[in-house]
C-alpha cells in the first residue's frame, strides 16, 4: 500500500473516532483504541496522521555521554509531512517530551501533530501557534535528568495498544485509536461508507423515524 494514495485531509474533516473504532470491531481488531487518559490540547483539533514511534527509559543523571536528546532530535528533523511522533513514556509522569521547540520544528516539516502518553509543556504556545497535541498531561518538567529517547521506528505499545511506525493514527474528543498500517485502506474506506450511511439514519431520524425501524432497516445505532 502507498501511504501517499490515501486522502488523509478527506479522513480528518469527514471521519471520527467512533465509526472507525466501529469499522475496526467489524473487521476483528477489537484493541486499537488507547485507554482513556490522552487528551488534546485543544479539543476541536483532529489528529490524523503516519505514527513515527519513539519509546523513552527512566534516567537519573545527567552528563556528556548521556547524550539525552540525541535520539529525540534525530527522530524530529526526521519527520515528513503528515507524519506524528509517538512519545511512549510507558507511564513515566515525571517528564514531558513534547513542548513549543519542537512543534515549530515539527510545524515547519508539515507533521500533523503530536501524541504522547507522557506530558507537554509550553502549552499556551503550542496552542497559540495551532500545532495539534494529544497527551497525557501537562507539565513543565523536562526530560533532561528523568528520561531519555533510547529508540525510535521500532515496535511500542501506547495505553494498551500497540503501535508501529507507519500506522495511523487518529484521535478526536472521543479518544485516541491505532489502526495497523496493513489495514488503513480498508478500514478508511468502509467508515468512509459508514458514515454516508449514518448521514441518512440521522436525517430520517430528524424527520420522525423511529429508532427501531432505523436499526433494522440499517443495522446502525
């Protein structure tokens, strides 16, 4: 599959996280959404886009050799467009990856956002410029002395779910989901077909129907 062929601007103004997380169901991925606890800095923003995955460790020191963000920076100016890092900090609460440098950078190279399970700092910034975040909380701590990228573009796992570069990833009010790269094209292209189908539901719901004969005449609730 070429990721380019698929219409990642169709996918963010048309579909949301629950018709895909249904069409995943019906398909027999039944683990793709993220535990509940990630949310978006601003909560009208839709993140849609290519996972590039970086896992971080634990560290307690500082010095020249731990170069802590080296990996990190290589991981950044390496995005292209529409691809968003995947900061897994497997719970670490004690530093926050993402912050305003990095979402210009990140800005400039056209990713679509960012989403972490740890924290972001620079929020009011980051809000202000419009880059889209996902996280798991706020803070103000730097990684610097708590944490380091070890590795990126290799398998993780985000609030249950794994995740490998390359899948999409998408995320609204709702919650955040994973679908395997693998699938994308099936997956968009029968929520796509959801959703039409939905969009007449809902209008004869509006005129009277009720929601009984919609679900037998359509199988939609």
């Amino acid at each position: 599959m070429s990721l380019v062929t698929i219409d990642l601007a169709m996918a963010r103004s048309t579909l949301y996280s629950a018709v895909i997380s249904d069409t995943l169901d019906s398909l027999g991925y039944r683990n793709q959404v993220l535990k509940p606890g990630i949310r978006p800095l601003d909560p009208s923003t839709v993140l849609c886009g290519w996972a590039r995955v970086g896992l971080y460790s634990p560290i307690y020191h500082d010095d020249v050799d731990v170069k802590v963000y080296e990996q990190e920076l290589r991981l950044i100016d390496s995005l292209k467009e529409d691809e968003i890092p995947v900061l897994v900090c497997h719970g670490n609460t004690r530093i926050a990856p993402w912050g305003e440098l990095l979402s210009t950078r990140a800005t400039y190279l056209k990713s679509a956002g960012c989403l972490t399970d740890g924290g972001v700092r620079d929020a009011r910034l980051i809000q202000e410029m419009g880059f889209t975040v996902y996280s798991g909380f706020l803070s103000p701590v730097d990684t610097k002395y708590r944490g380091k990228m070890t590795w990126f573009d290799v398998p993780g796992e985000i609030n249950g779910v794994p995740v490998h570069s390359g899948d999409l990833v998408f995320g609204d009010l709702d919650g955040v989901l994973i679908v395997p790269k693998d699938a994308v094209r099936e997956v968009l292209s029968q929520s796509m077909a959801k959703v039409r189908e939905e969009n007449v539901v809902r209008e004869k719901l509006a005129g009277g129907e009720t929601l009984e004969n919609m679900f037998v005449e359509h199988g939609i609730l």
